[in-house]
C-alpha cells in the first residue's frame, strides 16, 4: 500500500475521496489491522496510471493474497469473514433498491427541475458506485470463505450465507441483545429475513435478520409479552450499564482505527429492545461522541418499518423529541409502502404527534405524485393526515397535494 500511494498524484483521485470518506479505516490498513478491499486497491491502481493486467497489479494481486490468507487464518477469521459478508450482501441490496428509486424519480411524470434532476442524478452515480463495491466485495468475501474450507483453516467451515449455525456473542460489544437468550448450546438457524413489499429497501448496516413478530411493531424479543419502549427500574439499571460497556468498547475500537468493528458495534444496538436506545444516546454524548449517535440514527432510518416506529416511539417515550423527529425526517426516502407502515405502526402504539411528524417531513421533501401514492395505501387513513401536514408545511403545498389526489382520484374534485 506504502509503494502505491506513493505512485498517487496528491490533491485528488480515489484515494482522496477514501481519505475523506473513512480515514480511520484507510489508516488501519496502513497499520496492517485490516485488509483493504481490493475494489478499493483497483481504484488506486487507476489513480495512479498503472493498468489492472500490468505487472504491478499482478504483484499486488499476489500480495494481496497472501495478506488476506494470513489474515483470514487467525482465530475466529472464518466467524468475522461470514459477519462482513452478511454487511456487504445487506448494503448491496440496499444500494440496489436505492438506486430503482432514484431512477423511478427520475423519470417521474413531470419531471424534476434541473437542480433536483442533478442532484438525483449525483446520488444515482454515487449509488451505483456503492452497489458496484458492495457486488464485488461479496465476491472477494466468499471467495476468501472457500479457501478457509478447502484448508480446514480459521476454526470454521463457512456455511452458506446471511444461515450459519453457532454461540451467541458474549462481551460487552454485544450487550444489546437481548439479556434473555443466554449462550446454552449452539443456536438455532436464525429467522430469514421478512420479504420486504415491492420496491422496499434492505436495511443497511451490519446485522438486522430478524423479522418483527406479528402483533408487535418493534419485533423485539421483550420476556412476559412487556412493552418493549417501557423499561422497569431493574432493566433501565440494566440499559445503564449495557450503555457504559459499549460505550467504553467502542471508544478503544476507536483508539485502534478499527472503525468498521465500531460501526459494527454501533448497529448491534438497533437489534435489542428499543427502549434500551435513549440510555445509549446519554453516554455517547457524555462521551464526546455525539457523531455516532448521528450515525446510529442514520442506520435506524432504513430499519424495518414496524421496528423504525418503535424506535422512534422509544425516543420520543424518553423525551428524546428531537432525536425521534430526527430519525423520522432521514426515514421520508424510504418507498411508501414502508412509511404506510411506519405510519400505522405508530398510530397503533399511540404516537400520533410522531406519525403527523414523518408525514410532515414526508410532504415537506417528495412530490406531491408521491403522497398521492402514499395516500394510495390507505386513502381513508392517509389521505386527511397527508392533507392536514401539507397544510402545516404551506399553503401552496396543501393546493398541490390536493391536486394530486384529485388526478389519482383519491379525493373528489
């Protein structure tokens, strides 16, 4: 990496992008505590000049796959392999579905104005780029698995993907799951992940298989059939001490430039019982880490429909308002079969100041094409709150709503 970057033109180029984009993770793989992905060696190899069939490349290559071996065959390599591949394979579905829907709003009749059109467009590219990574660090995981296998190496034999049977995790990076399901043999094959509507996105981040439980918004695993947003004195004690534990891991994955395992560990939150979320955000504010509150809100948004209502109800419960409004305005680009359901969720569960807030934030942002498709899940519901936000935004948006509707034929004329 030393010899490449110095064959690197300075002041731009894909390595100033990864240098601005994650400098803690380019750093680590200078220190030799990861492994850059070779989608990200390939495009320093166009940064500087060298063609991928030259001999350079073909030395990288080669070095490249003597690194990974060595790194792969270390204790517990197999088990961290399969976990960065279920993230690559959840952020290659996600980018995908992102992606239908920039296109689909780009072609929308009529069409956008140039400013909004070039903006999707840049979104679109950048998109397309993630998708393209993502697609082939799949690739390059499995691959590096099968060589695990086929030597007996790394402690473990990789199953297929996203089903491996093994222990649940223990320590202190894992203490958001939930306390009930202690390590007592090997688990189960987990739940598949739900068949999201037509269009919907995948959640990102590092790990978000299980499915919600029908009856119950958050879908978290809440013993005696307890409201998983109401935390009892005994488990708000717990919630305290769970926070201060991962807290203080994240800070020394910090300290080591390990910021994918920190990232990893953040989104490992969004798995156990959302009310378990405002004692996290009091520490990593008191910590000095508010910017991984930010971005755990910002993984929270792609969630589930049902499990982003109880998150945000969670917050909100906590007096956490501006958080859950937070939360609700990055969730508006979701497809709209997902926030009818968010939006029915929280109603259910008695938020209607947070479903008011995300339909509020929803026609403040899309078209009004898009309410009326909105509205189309469930016009008698949909349509008056859609109305009555669009209202609360302006005037003129209210007017442009109601032609919406009118030409979907939602509402009379």
């Amino acid at each position: 990496m030393t010899e490449l970057t110095r064959r690197i033109p300075s002041g731009g180029g894909w390595y100033g992008v990864f240098a601005e984009r994650d400098p803690d993770g380019l750093r680590a793989c200078f220190d030799g505590t990861e492994i850059l992905p070779w989608d990200i060696v390939d495009s320093l190899l166009q940064d500087a000049g060298e063609p991928g069939g030259g001999p350079f490349a073909l030395r990288g290559r080669t070095l490249y796959a003597a690194a990974t071996g060595a790194h792969d065959r270390r204790p517990g390599g197999a088990e961290a392999l399969t976990e960065r591949r279920e993230l690559m394979e959840r952020e290659r579905r996600y980018a995908d579905s992102r992606a239908r829907e920039l296109g689909d709003r780009l072609r929308a009749a009529p069409a956008p104005g140039p400013d909004e059109t070039a903006r999707l467009e840049h979104d679109l590219a950048w998109t397309r780029d993630d998708h393209a990574r993502a697609t082939a660090r799949v690739a390059d995981l499995t691959a590096r698995l099968a060589r695990l296998g086929e030597r007996g190496e790394g402690g473990a034999t990789p199953g297929p993907p996203p089903a491996p049977a093994r222990r649940r995790p223990r320590g202190a990076r894992y203490a958001w799951l939930d306390s009930g399901a202690e390590d007592q043999g090997p688990a189960a094959a987990p739940a598949p992940v739900p068949v999201l509507p037509t269009g919907g996105a995948a959640p990102r981040g590092a790990r978000f298989g299980g499915a919600p439980q029908p009856g119950r918004p958050g879908g978290a695993a809440v013993p005696g059939g307890a409201d998983p947003a109401v935390l009892s004195q005994a488990d708000a004690a717990e919630a305290g001490r769970a926070a201060a534990n991962a807290v203080y891991a994240l800070q020394r994955l910090r300290a080591r430039g390990r910021s994918g395992e920190a990232h990893a560990l953040l989104c490992e939150a969004l798995n156990g019982p959302p009310a378990r979320l405002p004692a996290l955000a009091g520490e990593l504010h008191r910590a000095g880490l508010g910017a991984d509150w930010s971005i755990l809100l910002w993984e929270a948004a792609s969630l589930p429909p049902g499990r982003l209502a109880a998150v945000a109800g969670a917050l909100a419960d906590a007096g956490r308002a501006a958080d859950c409004d937070q939360l609700l305005r990055q969730g508006v680009a979701r497809p709209v079969e997902e926030l009818a359901g968010a939006c029915a969720a929280l109603r259910a569960e008695g938020h209607h100041r947070e479903a008011h807030a995300l339909l509020t934030a929803f026609v403040r942002v899309r078209a009004p094409e898009d309410a009326a498709r909105l509205a189309a899940e469930d016009p008698r519901g949909l349509a008056p709150r859609l109305l009555e936000a669009a209202r609360a935004v302006s005037a003129a948006r209210e007017s442009d709503l109601l032609h919406a509707l009118r030409v979907a034929g939602l509402v009379g004329a």
